[in-house]
C-alpha cells in the first residue's frame, strides 16, 4: 500500500508557521505591513512560473476566478486576525481561541465535503485539545502576556483570536475543496495576490529596519509552507489538515528549545505528547483511509 505523503506535507506547512509569531514580534510593525510585503515578494518568486508557457492552461478564466477573490479576503482574514491576538493578547489566549476550528471543520467538512465525522476524528480532537489546554494553562506558555496587557490578555484580542479561528476553518474548507482541482501554485499566487490588493490601500510606509522580516515570512511562511499545505490537500482530509494544525504550538516549543534555549515544563511537554499523539491517530487514520 503507497503511504500518502499529504499529512506530512500539511505538518512540515504547520512547522514553518509555528515560527511565525516569534517573527512578528520581533519585528516591531505593524501586522499589515508584514503581510503585504511578504506576499509582495512572494508573488516575485511565483509570477515567473504561473506566467510560464507550462502554467498559463491553469490561469483562472471566467466564472473561476471568483473562487481565488473570495480566498483571499479569508486567508487574509485568517492571517491578520491571527497575527493581531498574537500581539494583543496571550499566547494562550491567542491559540486557545483560534484553534475552534477544528470543531467548525469538523462541522462543515460533513456537509460541504461530505467527510464523515468518524469516531477517530473526535477522539483526535479530545486528545489535541486536552493537550492544548494542559500546554498554556499550566505550562509557563499560558502565563506569558503580550505588552500592555494584564493576565487574562485584551478583549479585542481575544475576539480576534475567534475570528481567527472561524477563517482558518473556512479557508481549510475552501483550500481542500479546490485543491484537487487547481495547480498549486497558481492557487498560491493570486491567494497572495488578492492579499496584496486588499492591503495596499492601507500602506503608506516602507520600514527598511524591518526588511529582514519581509524576507523571512516572505520565503519561508508567503511561498513555501502555503505550497506544501496545499500540495498536502490535494490528498488529505480537512478534518486530518485541521488537527493537524494543533502541531503549531509544539513546533513552537521546540524552536523555542532549539533557537533560544528555552527549557519546557513538565506540563509543556505532557501537553506536547498529547497533541502528538492526536498527530499519529489522523496520520495512520489517513494512511488506511480510515478518515472518511
């Protein structure tokens, strides 16, 4: 039996986003600069081969462009309302809201994919979301607030981290059902450029202090890791892509470990081992077709 590489294409997105907040605050701007200047030079590395002779049959035309204008303002949506808890509230609070999701996939994946919510699927999301819970509200990771903010983190933040939470399970929903169906970096591309032509109304500065960021987030988060998560959901369940996606706080850990030397918890790593235990059940639920 060919083992289906897709969950592991979708992780290895998940790991290169993990190190995406670290960046943003270290940046010191604002979200939205962050966004249109990454997948500025994004579209610089994607344009060449979508307008190639090989990539221009994938162009949308018509009728199908109107799937890629309403992609953007959610993955957009998704990004910088993410982004925007990060900075406004806890950690905890950020992830803890945003990571909904799973559950709105779950829900939607059933009636817009017609992908069964099997008894897997809940235990992975029991299991990733005990981990989750006991990783930042009983680890040190909980406890860390954002500047300017008390205990239980700003309101709007956290607000932001819901939306967060119900654009990601939306934009899950709308990457698997076109996925299948269209090139993946032809999708990447106008993903980004619709980013683009949303933001660029809102952007009046160029801060050359911060271009080190726009570089970073622009390779590593704007072109490769949405290439490897759509590549990935060209096989892969929404509801396996969404659990999956709890591996972001644990990825986190361990860049954490490795770039800053930061030794995890006994709760951090007890939550960790959770969440990749979760991992492992859509993973093989996957590799025996068991998901759906």
């Amino acid at each position: 039996m060919r083992l289906n590489k897709g969950p592991l294409k979708v992780a290895s997105a998940i790991f290169l986003w993990s190190s995406l907040g670290v960046v943003v605050r270290h940046a010191d701007v604002g979200v939205h600069l962050i966004i249109f200047y990454s997948n500025l030079l994004s579209l610089f590395f994607l344009g060449p081969l979508v307008f190639s002779p090989g990539k221009r049959k994938f162009l949308p035309k018509g009728k199908g462009m109107l799937k890629f204008l309403v992609l953007g303002p959610v993955t957009l949506l998704n990004t910088f309302t993410f982004l925007y808890a990060l900075q406004n509230t806890t950690i905890s609070n950020a992830l803890m809201t945003h990571y909904i999701a799973p559950v709105i996939v779950a829900v939607l994946a059933a009636f817009v994919l017609s992908e069964k919510f099997t008894l897997r699927v809940l235990y992975a999301i029991a299991i990733s979301s005990l981990g989750l819970w006991v990783m930042l509200t009983q680890g040190a990771v909980g406890v860390i607030p954002a500047d300017g903010n008390t205990l239980n983190g700003n309101s709007l933040g956290i607000l932001s981290g819901l939306v967060s939470g119900v654009a990601y399970a939306f934009l899950v929903i709308m990457v698997r059902f076109m996925a299948p169906n269209e090139d993946s970096v032809v999708l990447v591309f106008f993903q980004n450029l619709m980013m683009c032509i949303l933001l660029l109304p809102f952007i009046h500065e160029f801060p050359a202090e911060a271009v080190w960021s726009f570089a970073f987030v622009g390779v590593f988060h704007s072109t490769i890791a949405p290439l490897l998560y759509v590549y990935g959901l060209k096989t892969v369940h929404a509801n396996t892509a969404s659990i999956l996606g709890y591996l972001e706080p644990v990825c986190a850990i361990l860049l954490g470990v490795l770039i800053l030397g930061e030794i995890p918890g006994l709760a951090a790593i007890g939550g960790g081992i959770l969440i990749l235990l979760s991992g492992y059940i859509v993973i093989s639920g996957e590799s025996r077709g068991q998901m759906s």
